[in-house]
C-alpha cells in the first residue's frame, strides 16, 4: 500500500420490524457539523472495526455504545459494497478505501438511545421503504436499505 492511503472496514446494522404490513428500517442521523458533506444525514449505525474483531463482534459492541441494544444478527450474509475516497472529499484527510460490511438484524422490543459516546448521532428512527427514498443519506445508504428489500423479498421468514 502506498503512503497517504488507508484500508477503512466499517460494520453497520441494520435493523428492521414488522410495524402491522409495513416493513420498517431503523436509521440514525449523523452529527458532524465539521464536516459539512455528512452532517446531519441519515445513516445505519455502526462503526470501524477494531484490530483483532470480527464483524459480528464490532456490530455489538458498536450497538452497545451507540444505541443501548444488543443486535441479533437475522441473515448470515451481510451485504458488503465498498468506495474509495480521494484526500478531501467527504473530509478524508488520506486516500481511503473503504469498506461497508452491513448486516440485517433484529434489535427485537429493545428501544434504541442514543448513548453514542462521540457525539456523532443525532435524531433516530424507524422509516417505512418509501419514507427513506425521500431521506438525504450518507452514500450507499439506499443501496444497502434496497439490497436489504431484495432479500426480505425474496427471504421473508427473516422478520418472524
């Protein structure tokens, strides 16, 4: 790897109910007034992994400090998407390659707060598919949360 580049892995959970026949998707607003390409836009929760975690590890602790429940992971498969940032963009001070290694879970009667011990969430929620496509996101947001769709579609015992 070359100088001024960096390997970034990031865990993300995505939460999802049954509320009646709506599907719902659980997302939280970043707060980043320092960087004004995300602040402020919606996101699925998580983190970068830690050295010697696994994924499954991150996504807990991850959940544990930001919102105050314990995830259960409800398809084994997460969905992986990655990017590169050039130095500058979206406040990246390197060259970065990153990582998004998101799974779908259940958070069950569990009510997330917002506990984030960095201060970089604000407003938390649970949107319907088609309140999200009118949502400003963080990039890959609506791909992760129409990825999710296609496998709920496909796999709907996921929710029982």
């Amino acid at each position: 790897m070359q100088k001024g580049q960096k390997i970034i892995v990031g865990v993300l959970g995505l939460p999802i109910r049954k509320n009646g026949k709506t599907i719902e998707f659980f997302l939280s607003q970043r707060l980043a007034p320092y960087k004004p390409d995300i602040h402020l836009k919606w996101q699925l929760s998580g983190g970068g992994m830690e050295f010697g975690e696994t994924p499954q590890q991150t996504l807990i602790r991850e959940f544990q400090e930001e919102l105050s429940v314990i995830p259960k992971i409800s398809y084994p498969y997460p969905i992986v998407i990655t990017n590169t940032w050039r130095k500058g963009v979206a406040g990246h001070n390197h060259n970065a390659h990153v990582v998004l290694i998101a799974f779908l879970v259940d958070i069950d009667n569990q009510i997330p707060k917002n506990t984030d011990p960095d201060h970089e969430t604000g407003d938390m929620k649970w949107y319907s598919i088609d309140e999200i496509k009118d949502l400003n996101c963080l990039p890959n947001t609506h791909q992760i949360i129409s990825y999710a769709q296609d496998i709920l579609d496909k796999s709907p015992n996921i929710l029982l």
